[in-house]
C-alpha cells in the first residue's frame, strides 16, 4: 500500500469516528436539555440507532456491493447526513428530533461497512496494516469526545453542528479515496443478513454465548444512552472529554486478547468480561463528585474490559466456531443480534427505567438506575457460568 494511500485512508477513519463521537455520546444529554425528553423518548433516539444496524447490511449487500463505487456511495451518504445532522438542531420537538435522527443514522450505518471495504481493498496485508488504519478511527472518537468536553459544549446544538461539518468534509473528501468499484455479485436477502450462519445456533455451546450477548446489550444500551447525562447531573466537569478514557481503555485492552484468548480460553475471558459490567455499574451506582470521585472514573475506564473482552472476543469466538464458507454470515449474524436486536430492546428497557427513577426536580435517582444493569449482568453472568460449557476453547483455529 503507497504512503499517500495509508494517509488519506487514516484520515478516512479518523472522521468516520469522529462523526460518531461528536453527536452519539452527549445526544442524551442534548435532548434533556433542550427537548426536555423523557428517559423512553432519549431511549428511542439511541434505539434509531439500532434500527438501523438491523437495515443497513441489507443496503449494503444488496444494493452498494452491487451496483456502486464504495467510495462515491459513501460521499453521498456523508454530505446528506451532514444536512440532517443540521436539521437535528433546528426542530425543538422530540418526535420531529427522532425521525431525523432514524434517518440520519440509516444513511450514516452503512458507511462504517463502506469505509472498511475501501480500506480492505487497497491493502497487500490487511492481517498486519489493517489494525493501524483502523486505531485511526478510536483517536477521532477520542478527539471529539476531548474537543466538546474542551469547549464545554455538550449540552449544546454545536456538538450537531461539529459532527455535521466533519460529515461534510469526509463527503467531499470521499469522491478522491481510492476507487473501489462494485462488486457486481449478486446477493439474497437472507445472505445479507447472515441467515447461512443459523447453522452455528445448533451447537449448543454457541447457542448460550449467543444468547448471552444480545442480554449483556441490555447494561450496555444504559451506559451508551444515560451515563453522559448521568456525569452531567453529577456536574462533573468536561465529562465528554473524560469519558474518552473509555476508548482509551478500550485500545488498551484490545492489545491482550489475543494473548489472553489463547491462554485463559473463551470461556474466562467472557466472564472478565461480564464481571467487569457488574463492578462498572456499581461504579457509578455508589460514585459521585466528592470522596467517590474515582468510582466515577473506574466506571468509565473499565469500558475496555467490559467490550472488548466481551464483544470483540464474542467476534473471535464466532470466527473460530464458524466454517469458511460462513465465516462473514457469522459475523453479520452476531452484530444483527447484538447491537441490533439486543441495542433495540435495550435502549427502550433503560429509558423506561431512568422515567421511572425520575425526581420531581427535575434529576434522578441513579444509584438505583445503575444497580439495574448491575443485576442484570449478574443475572447473565449466573447462566452463563451455569450453562456455557465448551470444549478445548484455548486453541484457535
């Protein structure tokens, strides 16, 4: 791969997550203040999301692959998506702000599928160049999280405004990436979506961990959509710029698994990794300003344990129990499960629970907010202790 190519697909990465960053984290936030939104109606907006993971491998395979560049498809995306990210901050009622936010983030999903397929097609080693364009994209999440929190903005429209002009810049830009032509292969519906993977549910060992991934998305949807606003209740100062720490765990952490995964075996690593949402909430169920300030913060930085010892080694484990010839299904299926079906009820189920903790002042009881993800991570935890058994999980295929 030539030099300048590596550049501009770095720079491809770092606003493909920056975008992300500027609007996703101080979204709920945003909406408290400004919309004056119920817990149900921030938990909708973040579900948007979800919606969308479930629809865009559909665009993706049938449509994109098919009979477009990646790159001109994606400078589409991004310049409509920089329009309705600004309209986001011109509408002052919720159900106007959820519409736009659905179609802002069907436009803006399949771009995260786009951006990897350029980047693929130009490298001669993606096994060993492929990690150091995409760390690109963690630095501009982390960069956007630390600019807002740096400005103190992130109660405010400009955080739409920010996200909105990056969009701008990587739709133009995306008209001068590399040309990766379409693929012209025609793909079903079904293989779209991963159903050629169905087969793995069989194996019972696989069927539990499935399971237990889409109802560990539960806890996680509450940390996505509440704990920016939770921070801010708390006035813990630049809290967008703190939370970073959690990417900046997450990039971390990253680096042992696959030590850890050869070592200590699937099984282990998943149960790190679903101990660590427990003593996350707990964190934050018992932290706050004062003596308890670093609760706050260990809450915050065991975000990387609490991904990527479960997802991204949940994304391992499902490459090593599927066959080659299902291998991409595989992993289709497990994002439709996780961060679509498994993010779409747990945004709403978290916004339930944070109206139902509301005060009258306007705040919320979130020692008791947090303890519900809490047990609900010790429950998944017990039946996956219970009922996970898998063999010779410590070598790799």
């Amino acid at each position: 791969m030539k030099k300048n190519t590596g550049i501009l697909l770095s720079i491809m990465m770092f606003l493909e997550y920056f975008i992300w960053g500027a609007w996703y984290v101080t979204m709920g936030t945003y909406m408290g203040e400004h919309l004056k939104s119920t817990g149900l109606e921030i938990g909708a907006a973040y579900g948007a999301l979800a919606i969308a993971t479930m629809i865009s491998p559909f665009f993706v395979g049938l449509v994109a692959d098919r009979f477009f560049a990646a790159q001109k498809i994606m400078g589409v995306l991004h310049l409509g998506g920089a329009a309705l990210l600004m309209g986001a901050t011109l509408v002052d009622n919720n159900g106007s702000f959820y519409w736009i936010i659905l179609l802002y983030s069907l436009l803006y999903m399949p771009t995260i599928a786009l951006t990897n397929s350029i980047a693929f097609s130009q490298m001669t080693d993606p096994g060993s160049q492929f990690p150091w364009i995409r760390v690109f994209g963690t630095l501009g999440w982390i960069a956007a999280g630390l600019l807002i929190g740096q400005l103190g903005i992130e109660k405010t429209s400009f955080t739409f405004v920010l996200a909105a002009s990056s969009s701008g810049i990587l739709g133009l830009m995306s008209f001068i990436l590399p040309d990766t032509p379409p693929k012209g292969k025609s793909v079903e519906a079904g293989e779209a979506m991963g159903t050629q993977a169905f087969v793995l549910l069989r194996d019972k060992a696989y069927l539990i961990f499935f399971i237990a991934a889409i109802l560990v998305c539960i806890p996680l949807s509450f940390y996505y959509g509440f704990a920016n606003k939770f921070l801010n209740e708390l006035s813990f100062s630049q809290a967008a710029g703190k939370m970073t720490l959690g990417q900046v765990s997450e990039a971390v952490f990253i680096l042992a698994i696959p030590f850890l995964f050869n070592r200590i075996g699937v099984k282990n690593m998943l149960l790190l990794g679903m101990t660590a949402w427990i003593l996350r909430y707990v964190c934050f169920a018992y932290g706050d300003t004062g003596a308890n300030t670093w609760m706050l913060y260990a809450g915050i930085i065991l975000h990387g344990i609490c991904y990527d010892f479960f997802f991204v080694t949940g994304y391992m484990y499902t490459e090593k129990k599927a066959d080659e010839s299902i291998k991409n299904a595989a992993q289709g299926l497990f994002t439709f499960a996780t961060y679509g079906v498994g993010m779409f009820i747990g945004t709403g189920f978290s916004g339930w629970i944070v109206d139902k903790y509301a005060t009258g002042d306007g705040g919320h009881n979130w020692t008791d907010i947090w303890m519900v993800p809490a047990y609900i991570a010790l429950g998944v935890l017990i039946y996956f202790i219970l009922f996970f058994k898998e063999k010779n999980t410590t070598t790799t295929s």
